[in-house]
C-alpha cells in the first residue's frame, strides 16, 4: 500500500507541468473506458455480410401496391414495377379506396398494360386499418405464391429489382426484404438516422431472430399468409404492417435481405408529419411485438457506453483544470480528439458500404443526437391520444 501510494503522489516534473502517478492513473482509466465506448457501437461489424449463396430460380410473383390517399405517388411511382425486366410472368395489384377518384384516374391510364391487376378496398370497411385490409385483399387477390408487399412510397432504382429479390427466394426462406433508403433531399439528420436504425435490424436478421422491418419492400409466401390469417390480432393498429408481418412470421434464419444495388429500393422525402407519425406508431406497435425488449435493450446499452466515454473525458478534464493538472487537461485532450476520430472513421466505413453519404463533421453530433429525439418522441407519444393510434376508437 505504501508503494501505491507513493506512486500515486510522487512527482516528475516537467518544465513547469508536473506528471505523477495519479495523472497517469487517471489517463490510463479514461483511455480504457473511450476506447471501450467506441468499439461498444452499431458501426463497428457493420460491414459483416451473409455467405454467398447460389441465386434461386426465377418464378412467377405478384406486387401488391395499396395506395390509401396517395394518388400522386401512385401515378409516379407505377410504372417502375410496371416496367421490370423479368423473365417469368408478374403482375402489379394494386388496391385502392373505391372513393378515390384521382388513383382510379390513374389506373385508367395503365388499363391496356396486362400486368396490371385493380381491386378496392370497400367504403364500409369500418374497425381495422384500411392498409392492412388492403394488403388482405391484394394477397387473396394474388395469382402466385411468392407476393411482394410494397410501399407505394418507394420505388426500385433499378430495372433488374425484381430479379435481384426472387434470386434470395429459397426453399429455406419465407422473408426477403429489399434494403430500402432515402432519397438524397431527405435532410441528413433523417437519412442517419435510419441508417442507425437498420443496422439494429439488420444484425437480428444475421443472427437469425428477426425484430421488425423499417423497409418498403417485402416478399412472403401466400399460402403461408393465408393459413395463418394474414395480420389477424394486429388488425385494429393503423401502422406497422412491415413489422408486424416480419415479427410474426420470421422464423430462425428464415429471412433473407437483399442488400445490393439492384435490390434497394429509393424512398421519397417524407414530410415532417410522415416523419413524426411513423416514430409515434412505432412507439404504439413495439408494445405488440415479440422481441421488442431485446431489441431496445442492445440499443440503450450502446447509448449509455457512448455517453459513459464522452463522461468520463469530461470528469477527468474537469479534475485536470481545477486541479492544475495541465498534462492531465493536455493528455484528456487528445483522448476526446481520438474519441472523435475512431467514432467518425468507424461510422464513416460502414455508412459508405451502404451507399450513403454524410458529412463527417455531422456524424458525432448526430449519434449523441439520437437519443434526445428519441426521448422527445417519447414525450410526444405519451401526450398522444392513444385513440389515434387504432382504428377502435372507443
């Protein structure tokens, strides 16, 4: 003890600074735990790909297209599913409210085209979300097995997306989702933000226990849907149908995703309503979805690692300045600097092997930023009307 202690207080002086052994203590602590909070991140592994494997057959699919007030995007978006080159016959449903004028307009327009199939949804369906109904009836509807739900929202940048997505089509797999990104308008905070986000998911795909889905596309076998009763249990929630499909009907490894160029798919700039509502819903689903502590949990342990790192520099620069300890301020310095570098380079390689781009200055005030609009959702949705969230309006 007595050494410890000597060591601890003894002085090496420096010019005008002094080193001693609780300076060097104190660096040692606060470099173990910085380093240990940047490695403890989603960035880090984020790269880590699934095998190889050998492409599946093609074979015949239907895409089910359900566009519940959004004939505008509807009358954008149609003609790239409309227009895949795809060697086994397909066909496009899409399922609309019967009082919408303006999509069946639209629809019109397309009639000649052989690919396209048209059913409504009827006025009278009443206490169930009008989407989840509509995606009932495109599926019933469907003249495969394999169906394609999709966003209307969205829309594939490539020709070929359709072939890329069935090529994961496996006799093992029931789920293949199309990775599925912002368009470059949307503002950065937002695109991070969801690249955030799907690195979560996209880990529980790889280990084989499936969450949710934050995609725009997704394939699933109808015989499957239909035995098990489509989205009965989940039918009065007006959101969530991706992840309420993934969370029911993923089994182990039974998920594939398709992640290439051709397999993505481009999300138009939602609105800073559409933003909102779609963090609001998902606060009101997780409470029904299997797995959902799991989730959040490896979440809330990353932020608290992250924040531990950036406290422990920040308690350790405070001791230095009260304390005089100038090598100390010096030395905790440099540790908030490599802090920065290693979160940024880490975040940096893994947001380009998504084919993204966001300025590096942006991307540690983003992560910190993460959590408090999160914690400002949360406020919100507990001020909500829980009513609005449900089709059961009591």
């Amino acid at each position: 003890m007595t050494d410890l202690y000597n060591f601890l207080f003894e002085n090496i002086t420096l010019g005008n600074a002094v080193l001693d052994g609780l300076t060097i203590l104190i660096l040692a602590v606060t470099l173990l735990i910085a380093l240990l909070s940047c490695f403890l991140n989603p960035f880090f592994r984020a790269g880590v790909r699934a095998e190889e494997e050998t492409p599946a057959p093609a074979r015949p699919l239907s895409i089910v297209l359900t566009p519940i007030n959004d004939a505008i995007v509807l009358e954008k978006n149609l003609k790239h599913y409309l227009e895949q080159d795809y060697p086994e016959p397909y066909e496009v449903i899409v399922v609309a409210p019967q009082e919408d004028k303006e999509t069946a307009d639209i629809l019109k327009r397309y009639a000649s085209n052989p690919k396209l199939y048209t059913t409504f949804v009827p006025q009278s369906s009443r206490y169930m979300s009008r989407k989840k109904l509509a995606i009932t009836l495109g599926v019933k509807a469907a003249k495969h097995e394999w169906v394609a739900m999709v966003d209307i929202a969205c829309h594939p940048q490539s020709s070929a997306w359709l072939a890329s997505l069935v090529a994961h089509c496996h006799d093992g797999k029931n789920l293949v989702v199309s990775h599925t990104k912002y368009d470059y308008d949307t503002p950065d905070f937002r695109r991070f933000e969801r690249i955030y986000t799907d690195l979560y998911v996209q880990r529980e795909y790889r280990s084989g226990r499936p969450y949710r889905c934050t995609d725009g596309a997704l394939l699933f076998r109808k015989n499957e849907f239909i035995d098990e009763e489509g989205f009965r249990g989940d039918l009065k929630y007006l959101r969530g149908e991706f992840d309420f499909m993934v969370n029911k009907y993923a089994k182990r490894h039974s998920l594939a995703i398709d992640t290439s160029d051709d397999g993505t798919l481009i999300e138009e700039t939602p609105t800073d309503k559409e933003w909102r509502n779609r963090h609001l819903f998902y606060m009101e689903n997780r409470k029904h979805l299997e797995r959902s502590l799991r989730h959040r949990i490896r979440f809330n342990f990353h932020q608290i690692a992250m924040r531990l790192g950036y406290l422990s520099v920040s308690a350790a620069l405070a001791f230095a300045i009260l304390t005089e300890r100038w090598i100390l301020a010096a030395g905790v310095g440099i540790i908030m600097l490599l802090i920065f570098i290693i979160r940024t380079t880490i975040a940096r390689k893994a947001i380009e092997r998504a084919d993204e781009s966001i300025p590096a200055g942006k991307i540690v005030p983003y992560e910190l930023r993460i959590l408090w609009h999160n914690i400002a959702c949360m406020v919100r949705y507990r001020r909500a009307d829980k009513n609005d969230f449900i089709s059961h309006k009591i």
